[in-house]
C-alpha cells in the first residue's frame, strides 16, 4: 500500500467532511461502507477501492485530485456548490437515532413509537399540572408497553 497516497487521501476525506458538518458515521452512511472502514480511510491506514473512492468524491463533494493530493483543498470559507449536498441541519444524535431505526425490526419501531406517544403524553399532562413533575400514569403505560417487546424479555 502507497502509504503517502492513503494519507492524502484520508486528509482530504477528512478536511471535506468536517467541512460539510458530518459525523464519520454520516460519511460512512453516505458512501455506503462501515463506519471502522471509514476511520481507517481516514487515518491513512486503508485505501478505497476505485468504487468507494467514486463514492467519496460524491458524497462529500471533493474532486478526485484534491483526493490524491494533486490540488489543494478548497478554502473552507468557500461556498459549497450548488451540487453538493448540504450539510445536515440535525444534531448528530438525531442522526445517530435515524441510523438506528432505520435497521431496526418493525415490532421495535412500534415500540418506540409508543413510547414517543407516551412520553408526549406526560409532556403535555405535566404542562398541565405541575412543572418537572411526570405523569405516573402515562409512565407507567410506557413501562408496561416496553417490557413486552421482545428485546425486554431477552434482558430478563
């Protein structure tokens, strides 16, 4: 492995994902590899095939010979281009969650979807009653509702 092209391409991986504001985990998402692999691009301790190097180039909006060095990277208080895609404008936990839910079984999602009305619910009752204070009832639901699913009698 051509151990000074792996770092020219990690840099430039890297400087153009901060850029637009992502996690490695979003980076990985986009390109389609794992999020280990990802880290290791970056690091210089791996180098993408010709496929996932196409990828990079088009999900993080960065020219192939910026990639291998043969360009400086952009300046980052240029504006991004018209066709790159913007930066996301949720916090990284959100993104995080999405990344989840999305592999996730459909008994799981409607677990979490009880538990989102539920805990809605307490919002609004404890809107209505004394602030700080959660509605036992509605908790008590969203307790119940959960030890049911599958995942919290395997926890048992």
């Amino acid at each position: 492995m051509n151990r000074e092209l792996a770092k020219s391409i990690g840099g430039a991986a890297r400087t153009a994902r901060k850029a637009l504001q992502l996690t490695q985990e979003d980076a990985a998402e986009r390109i389609n590899v794992s999020v280990e692999f990802y880290a290791r691009i970056e690091r210089g301790t791996s180098l993408p095939s010709i496929a996932t190097f196409a990828r990079i180039v088009s999900a993080l909006g960065v020219s192939a010979d910026t990639l291998l060095g043969r360009e400086p990277a952009p300046a980052p208080a240029v504006p991004a281009s018209s066709w790159m895609i913007p930066p996301p404008s949720d916090s990284p936990e959100i993104r995080r969650l999405l990344r989840r839910l999305r592999k996730a079984r459909a008994s799981t999602l409607r677990l979490v979807s009880m538990l989102t009305k539920e805990l809605e619910r307490a919002d609004a009752s404890n809107e209505e009653k004394v602030p700080g204070m959660v509605a036992e009832t509605s908790m008590e639901s969203a307790e119940s509702t959960a030890m049911d699913h599958p995942a919290a009698a395997a926890a048992k």
